[in-house]
C-alpha cells in the first residue's frame, strides 16, 4: 500500500521534494517553455530523466509498464518507405459473398454486409495476412456486363482492381452454378492473363460440394468450396491464394511519402461535396441540392499549392445513426472508416445557420477517432452582420472543448478563401506528428508541479513520478504518479501542454497509472 510519506503537502519545503520539480538550482533561471532548449538544458533535462527513471525502480512496475519506459525517446518517425505488399483481389457477379469472404479473411467485420446486391461501391483495400504472408486484399463492387448508370461505373471500379492485382480470388455462388456473367467475368480474368483461384461460395457442407465440382467447367482450375460465412475451407482457399499470390508486387507500390489523407465531413448537405469539386478543379462527385447526395466515400488526389493531397468526400452524418436503414446506415459506416482511415478531419459548418446538435457529434467523433481537426465554416459569403455576433457566442458556448482547433472561413461554392485550407492542414499535421522527448517532458512537468501542485485529497497529496510520451498521431502521454491525478488537474497539464509546446489542431490523450512502493 502506499504510505503516507508518499505524499506532499502544498507547502514550500514538501514541493522540492517532488519528484519532477527542479532542482534549486534550475529554480534560480527563470523557466521560457516557450524558447527551445539549449544544449545546456537539454544536458540537465538528460541528467534529471536518467534520475527520475532510477528512482522509480522503488515502485512496482508491471511488464507493460516496463516495456512503455524501455522505449524512450523512440524515433517515432513512420515517414519512411512503407514496405510494398502484393495485392489480392477478390471479384465476382453481384451477391455472390465477396464482402462476407472479405471480413472472413481478415478475421473482423470491415466491409458492409447486407442480404442484397449492390451494397459494395468501391475498392476498398484492407491489409491481411495469411501464414506469415502479409498482403493487401481488395473489395470490389459486383461485375455486370452491358449495364448503365452507378452499376456501370461499379463494373468498371472492378475491372480497375483486376489490372491492379497481383493475383485475383473469382467468388462464384455454387448453389446457383455458373451463369453467363460469371462466363463473361472468366472472359476478362483470361484477358488479365493473372493468376486466378476459383473459390466456390455457400458450400456450407457435404452435399453441396457436388455443386462446387460442378464449377471445373468454367476452365480455371479446381474449384475451392467454401463456406464464407462459416468460415469452412477458407484455408484452404488462402493457401492456394498465397502459391498463386507473388512474393514482390507488380502493382502495390505506394509513393514512399504518401500524399496526407483528408476526410470531409459534416452534417447533410453543408457543401462537403461542393468544397471537393473546388479544390479538385473539376466535377468529381455529384453536387445536389437535395441532402444526402453523396453515399459512398470518394477519394481524390488534389495538387494544392504544389503539393498533394487525398480528398475524400463522405456522407453526411444523420442525427439519429441508430434509426437509419439501407443506404443511408451502411453509407453512416463508411463515413467513420473514412474518419479511421485519415489523418486530419475538416469539419464543416454553416456558418450561415445555427449550429446544430448534430455539428457537435461529428466534431466529437473526429476527436474520438484521435485525428487531426480543422473547422471551416463553409457558406461566409451569405453570412449577415446580425449573424457573425451570434456565430461567435455558439463558437465559446458550444465548442469550447475544441478551443484548440484551426478555424478557416471559406465559400466552397466560390472557392473564396479556400487556399487557406493549407495553412491549417499542414499545422493540425505537424502537431499531431510532434514528439516531446521525455527529458523535456518531465522538466516541464517539473516546473508545472513546483508552481501549481495537486491539491490535498483527504490529506493526502499524490506526487507525479516520471512521464513520457508512449505514441505520436495523436500524441498519447502517460504519467506515473503515486495517486489518481483528478480530472481538473489533467486537464490543467493539457492546457499547459499546449501553451508550451504548440498541439494546435490535434487532440492529446493523457493518462495516469497510479504506483505503489515496493515491499520491503
């Protein structure tokens, strides 16, 4: 248990005895947080670090936290050449089963499954990995022949992932055979001239593996009968995927400074879609008056001000998720991967109307998600004097949890102020990129504890031991400390982090682990 001498008080005597304060020496020079450290300090903050880190060999520390203080100033940098994976992709007709195949190969439920065709759009690239083997797998729309309108253009995303892979997985249904689309789709995989594993679908026992057989006929090879919602004989099938799949990929080679991904999202019809166009410079998604044009995610590779960037455009998100259906429930589900899967989020608002219930939940569910935040407020140019004056009291009454965020105005209609998009992106970025090292950290903390420690609790006052920064994207910190560090006190250290060290844009995460001496 912890004893009472692990406990300061808040008098003067007591606060030089905490852990992470300086040293009377360091108290005679005024502290600048704000001014990077020179090489001295930077030797006095190395000096204190090693100590603090000796004197928690005193506490218990459980194998977590050990391998968290083994990585010290771990180069977090992942700017480097991502390693090349070969791809495989996985066609057929449509609601044949390839998304359920998807999510069984992954082992978790990613792609959008429904009991009706038609419910994959896009390509859609998931990272898997197979005895050892680890590769890129791709989700495609279903394939039809001589179609018009969203299914052609779905055909055609299909057709791009075969010429894109390095080995393809031909899903056909056993229980209705072979039909002539699936002959046509034989047709396009010959003209690839890729490697093809035939994996016959909804064999879900014995007696259907007849129906499988059946499947020599299309002329690729022996058929797999698999069960993709139960999962029998999908080994089977990867392990013929991983002979046919090559070790080195023709096609997956992703730039080695990959373009920054930005998600667009906001409530219906706040102009998400308008804002792409603009800065795309070209009609790429559909632009409507009506809410909710926009279902699946678009992604585009914008060039502004010389560099490039990922767009993608998402739907809207409802007030009530929970009670949507069909295309507008698996279209709120695409828009949290989009959220996942970027690295910066630009809220949008109207800033022409009040801002809604429903502004804030998506604002919150960036912040959740730990990306990045820009807000901007679209439609300035139809804002009036009364409503600026009311525009700013919501922002301090409603987004006072995100005082932290950029705030760009702009027209996405007329592209007014839309450069400024840049600016923002790029220090939202850097922030959620920054990296304190640990000396500097705990320096910091030093300082903070000497001038405004925790209050007494009980009579009882809880010292911070160490601290460290365990990740980046966004920047996780966790405190050791002899007792609970209350909510108050946490996020007094954020506010004092960002007045030091910049976070603009990004959220930070802070967490306590609360240790005890050891027994002797």
């Amino acid at each position: 248990m912890t004893t009472p001498d692990d406990f300061g008080s808040s008098t003067a005597s007591e606060q030089d005895d905490v852990p992470v304060a300086p040293s009377p020496d360091d108290a005679a020079v005024p502290a600048e947080p704000a001014v990077p450290a020179e090489p001295a300090d930077a030797e006095q903050d190395e000096v204190r670090e090693r100590a603090l880190r000796a004197g928690l060999r005193e506490y218990e520390l459980d194998d977590e936290d050990i391998a968290l203080l083994g990585t010290g100033d771990l180069d977090l940098d992942e700017g480097g050449a991502p390693e090349v994976l070969p791809v495989l992709a996985i066609v057929g007709r449509p609601n044949v089963g390839k998304s359920t195949l998807v999510n069984r190969i992954l082992g978790r439920r990613e792609a959008v499954v429904e009991d009706v065709p038609g419910v994959t759009r896009d390509r859609v690239s998931y990272p898997g990995e197979w005895a050892g083997r680890r590769f890129t797998l791709v989700d495609t729309g279903g394939w039809e022949v001589d179609v018009a309108g969203i299914d052609a253009r779905v055909a055609e995303q299909a057709e791009v992932a075969i010429e894109l892979a390095d080995a393809v997985v031909f899903v056909v249904d056993a229980t209705v055979g072979a039909t002539s689309t699936d002959e046509d789709v034989v047709r396009l995989l010959r003209k690839s001239k890729k490697p093809v594993v035939l994996c016959a679908n909804k064999v879900d026992g014995p007696r259907a593996e007849a129906d499988a057989a059946a499947l020599w006929n299309l002329g690729l090879g022996e058929p797999y009968p698999v069960s993709a919602l139960h999962g029998r004989g999908t080994g089977d099938l990867l392990d013929a995927a991983m002979d046919a799949l090559p070790t080195e990929s023709a096609h997956g080679v992703p730039l080695p400074q990959g373009p920054r991904r930005v998600a667009l999202v906001g409530r219906p019809n706040v102009g998400k879609s308008s804002l792409l166009n603009k800065v795309a410079g070209s009609e790429r998604v559909v632009v409507h008056e009506t809410a909710g044009t926009t279902r699946d995610p678009v992604d585009e590779l914008v060039m502004l001000k010389g560099v490039p960037w990922w767009f993608v455009d998402t739907a809207g998100i409802r007030r009530r998720v929970h009670q949507t259906k069909g295309a507008d429930f698996y279209a709120s589900l695409r828009t949290q991967a989009a959220i996942e899967k970027a690295e910066v989020a630009v809220v949008l608002l109207d800033a022409s109307s009040t801002l809604t219930e429903q502004d804030t939940r998506v604002i919150t569910q960036v912040v959740d998600s730990g990306r990045a935040l820009v807000l901007a407020y679209n439609k300035w140019d139809l804002m009036d004097d009364d409503r600026r004056q009311y525009l700013e009291r919501e922002i301090e009454r409603d987004l006072v949890q995100v005082q932290w965020a950029r705030r760009v105005n702009i027209s996405a209609k007329t592209g007014w102020h839309a450069e400024r998009l840049v600016p923002a992106l790029e220090t939202a970025l850097e922030s959620w990129d920054t990296r304190i090292p640990t000396g500097r950290l705990n320096a910091f903390l030093g300082e903070l504890v000497a001038a405004h420690p925790h209050p007494l609790r009980g009579g009882k006052q809880p010292r911070i031991l160490f601290a460290t920064q365990a990740s980046t994207r966004p920047p996780r910190f966790v405190i050791f400390a002899t007792g609970f560090l209350e909510a108050g006190y946490r996020r007094f250290i954020e506010r004092r982090l960002r007045e030091t060290f910049g976070f603009e844009g990004s959220p930070i995460s802070i967490s306590v682990r609360v240790r005890e001496k050891r027994k002797r």
